[in-house]
C-alpha cells in the first residue's frame, strides 16, 4: 500500500494499491493490445486512478505498441541503435535529424519517428561508419559528400553485406527492412 497517496475519488488517504492491467486501442484500421499499463486500486472505494507519472509510462508503452504495430523500431531499440552508434541524443538529433530533443523524445515515446528516420537508423546499424560520414560533413561544413566518398562506400558495400548476413542469421538483435532480406 501506499500511505501516502489520496485517492482522488473518495479521499481516503493509504488506501491505493499499484496495479497493472491491459488494455486494446485503436490503431489504423484495427488495435493493438497492450499489457504492463500502470494503475492504483483504492481498496476503500474500488477507483483505479492513474497519476501522471504513471500516464507517461503508459503512454510509452502504447506509443511502442503501435510503432511495432507499424513495423518501426521501439524507443529501447532506438536507445540501443543510437548508444551503438556512440552518438548523444542531442548529436542524433543533429546528424540524422529532428534537432537537438527528438531522439529523447523518441526514446521516451513522446514522440513517433517518422519512416524515413526508422529507415536511416536501421541503414547505420549495418553501415556504422556512415555516422562519421555525417560528423564530417558537420564539421567542414559541407552538404554533400564529394565523389571520393561515394567511391567508398561503394568499395566497402561487398564487406558489408557479411556483416548483414549475419545480422540476419540471427547473431545480433537488430531488426533490418524485408527489402535486405532478399538483397544480403
């Protein structure tokens, strides 16, 4: 129990309980199902009040349900990629796009990436070395890479269609587009 809580309902003070229950919502045409969403149970009147730093949480859990619903990547798997990759939120925010709080807000389901963004961070999970890429043109100052940059890439892409390979057997936890699967 919690003693120092008052439920909002019948005020009786120490009488909430945490809970967890599930819930479907709409999404698209259809809903997803999500389970772990925080309550409290007063015992004194049977309310099930949520308090607003459970109502982030939830939103969380909701918000991933529905971008895996949609087949992009979760706020954890966004943390992973991004921490992978050795880059700040606020550097992801920079280099890949949205500004300086978007990967926060993404790994914290405030926010839903958009596809192009989910795209590109998958592209770095097997293409790390494109993250230096980017911070280069950041630092000189540059838009567009020069041809000798194309070169490499194009020189190094049989290197790193092993590295798919095995991303695809299964020897690591990233999740690649269907279009790699039949490429790699």
């Amino acid at each position: 129990m919690n003693h120092e809580l008052e439920c909002p309902n019948c005020d009786a003070i120490g009488t909430l309980t945490p809970s967890l229950y599930a819930s479907d919502f709409k999404h698209g045409n259809g809903s997803v199902h999500v389970v772990g969403l925080e309550c409290f149970i007063c015992s004194q009147c049977g309310a099930d009040p949520v308090f607003a730093d459970q109502a982030r949480r939830n939103h969380a859990r909701i918000t991933d349900a529905r971008r895996r619903a949609e087949g992009l990547l979760t706020g954890a798997e966004i943390r992973a990629l991004r921490e992978g990759l050795g880059m700040t939120q606020a550097e992801a925010g920079e280099l890949i796009g949205g500004g300086p709080m978007a990967f926060s807000k993404y790994e914290r389901g405030e926010v839903t990436q958009s596809a192009g963004i989910d795209n590109f961070l998958r592209v770095l999970a097997v293409y790390p070395f494109i993250v230096d890429t980017l911070r280069g043109w950041q630092t000189n100052g540059s838009a567009a890479p020069g041809a000798g940059e194309y070169q490499t890439v194009a020189q190094t892409a049989p290197v790193r269609r092993s590295v798919a390979r095995r991303l695809l057997a299964g020897t690591h936890n990233v999740i690649l587009p269907d279009c790699w699967k039949t490429a790699a």
